[in-house]
C-alpha cells in the first residue's frame, strides 16, 4: 500500500462517521476521514473538514436537471461550499497520493475521486439503487462494500453488482452491556430526520406503565407534563451504550441503529422515515419479513403499546443474532487493505463474503 486510505464521510445523520470510525479503529494511521462536520469528532483518526454541501435556497443556487449529466445526482452550480470542498478533497489527493478512497456515500464525490486519479469501494446502502448515476459510481469502484447481511438486500439487485458487493455486517462501534435493563424502552430519534414527537412517546409511555421509557435525539417540546416512567436525555455520544442497556429499542430503518441494536441483540421495532431509494423502508421490510424486528408504517395509538412491546419480547432472538458479525469492522478492514493493495487475486475470494 503505497498511500493510506481515505474514507468519505457522508453528513446526512450519524452513521456514517460511527461507521467509518469502527472500521478505521483497527488501524487509525492508515486511515484519513473527509467529511462536513468532523472537527474534533474522530477520536485517534486524522480527519478533514469540508464545507457543507447543503442547498442554499431559492434564487441562490441551481440543480436544474435539464443540463445535470445523467450520472451524477446532484450538481448546483454558483455554489461556494462545493467548490471548496471539491478543492480541499482534490488537493488533499494530489498531496496525499491515497491508495484508495472509500466512499459513504456520494456519487460526485466517487466519480471526482476517479477524475483525480484514485480507485475507490463504494459504500451501498439498502434500497433501491438501480438508477444511472449509482449504477455509474458501482461500475467505477474496485469494489462494492454493504454495511449488512446479504440477507437484508433487496432481492432485485442486479447480479453485476451483487458479484461485486462485499457484505459487512457488524460495522459498529458497539460495546457489551455490563446491565441489560428488560423494562427500558429505549426510542432513538436520529439527526437525519426531523424531530421525535414528545407528545406521541408520552401517551405511549403513560399507556404502558410497567416499562421504564427512555428518549435520545432531538424531540418536539412538551405540550403537558409526562408521565414518571419517561425520560428525555437529548443527543448523547454513547448511544451505542444506550441502545446495549435497553430492554426494546423503537426507531427509524437507517444503517446505524439497525446494525447497533442487532449487534446488542435486542428487540427492535422500525417505524421507517422517508428516505431516497426506499432506503429504511427496504430495510425494515427485510428485517420484518426475516422475524428480526416488527415493522411499523407510523407511530401506533397509544392503546396499541402494551401489544407491540409484548410483540417484541417475543421476537427470536436468533433471527437477529444471525443477521450480525461481531468481527465486521476487522473483516471490511481486511477487505479495504485488500482492496488498497489491489490484490485482485484475493478480491474475488473476499467480495460475496458474509457471516
């Protein structure tokens, strides 16, 4: 490996830096993560920080897809943050001469890294994904890395990019509960989406008495006074811990809850958010179909709680166990060194490959 490894950070939500970060903890030096928003947030890994992306309003500037290449997904032009953070990740190529970049994820940013000269694995979420510019970014990379069971993709992949797919479960920063609590009800409101409704969790934990209910993430205000049994403790940096302690786990299909309340084993029920391609609700129908979590398409009645928690206890808990590789992040490390070394020799052996 002559240069070390990037790994794009994507900033939409958390996962996808506690992803890179449980991957590149096997061997911090040889990894660098470029990312919005990662100053101080990387631990022992060398980070760069780039400017936001994000759309900047009406009038300010465009993404008008009648002159937006077919393989790419979004190209707003006059726009100040992405002409920097293009330079940044272009200059830090041409300095840093990497031996591959991992991408999680964005299209402009694989093919930007293919301009510039680098091999890249793209990271590909659940979903559907069948559209030009993904079908573009798959065709470009060494290599395809899923961050689940193969069981849990969408059964009309194409076989091109099913061949070319590692799937890794397990990529979490996950730690062992040293004191499960059966009666805590833990639902976790992710900064991808937009806040948890304070009132809703209220009435279903004054619906359910006999469970303790714990919220993490951003939430609505209170409307009236909660009931003993709920406790709102706002954005945490140890989820993780959180969700390993909790008796039941409630929220949202992405990546990041999903693998952590797989690798504690816990009871999970999805109430899947709107995401590009379908991409939580992929998922939580694979995970319903599967027995390892149950599936809901909105927040229950209150009346309806006490059955759902009930519900969940009694889910398998082999369904989940199955569905987790607890040596994951060491298993995709291998697979990018692998991959940053071009050993295509041992590639074939190792993409397909889950526990």
């Amino acid at each position: 490996m002559t240069g070390r490894i990037g790994y794009y950070v994507h900033h939409q939500g958390d996962g996808h830096r506690r992803r890179a970060l449980a991957i590149a903890g096997h061997f911090p030096d040889d990894y660098v993560l470029l990312g919005t928003g990662l100053s101080g947030r990387t631990g022992n890994v060398t980070s760069i920080d780039l400017p936001d992306d994000c759309p900047l309003g009406p009038g300010r500037d465009t993404d008008d897809a009648a002159t937006r290449p077919s393989s790419m997904h979004y190209l707003p032009t006059h726009h100040d943050g992405i002409r920097r953070r293009v330079a940044l990740v272009a200059d830090w190529i041409a300095r840093e001469k990497p031996s591959l970049l991992v991408v999680d994820v964005s299209v402009e940013i694989a093919m930007l890294a293919r301009i510039a000269a680098t091999p890249t694995v793209y990271v590909r979420l659940s979903g559907v994904r069948a559209d030009t510019p993904h079908r573009e970014a798959f065709r470009g990379a060494r290599a395809i890395l899923a961050p689940f069971h193969r069981d849990l993709d969408e059964p009309g992949v194409v076989p091109w990019v099913r061949d070319k797919t590692r799937y890794c479960p397990g990529l979490t920063l996950q730690r062992d509960a040293t004191d499960i609590h059966d009666d805590v009800v833990l639902v976790v409101f992710g900064k991808g989406g937009a806040p948890g409704d304070y009132d809703a969790v209220a009435k279903a934990a004054a619906a359910t008495p006999g469970f303790r209910w714990r919220v993490i993430g951003p939430i609505t205000a209170p409307s009236f006074e909660a009931t003993p049994n709920l406790s709102i403790l706002g954005w945490v940096e140890n989820a993780e811990d959180e969700i390993a302690a909790a008796g039941i786990i409630i929220g949202a299909a992405g990546d990041g809850l999903v693998t952590s309340a797989l690798a504690a084993n816990r009871p999970l029920i999805c109430l899947a958010e709107p995401r590009p391609f379908c991409e939580q609700v992929s998922k939580a129908k694979r995970l319903d179909a599967l027995g390892a979590a149950i599936s809901l398409g909105s927040w229950p009645a209150p009346s309806q709680w006490p059955v759902l928690l009930a519900d969940a206890r009694a889910l398998v808990p082999a369904a989940r166990s199955r569905l987790h590789d607890p040596n994951g992040a060491a298993a995709a490390d291998t697979f990018l060194h692998a991959c940053a070394n071009g050993d295509v020799k041992r590639l074939p052996s190792l993409i397909g490959m889950s526990s």
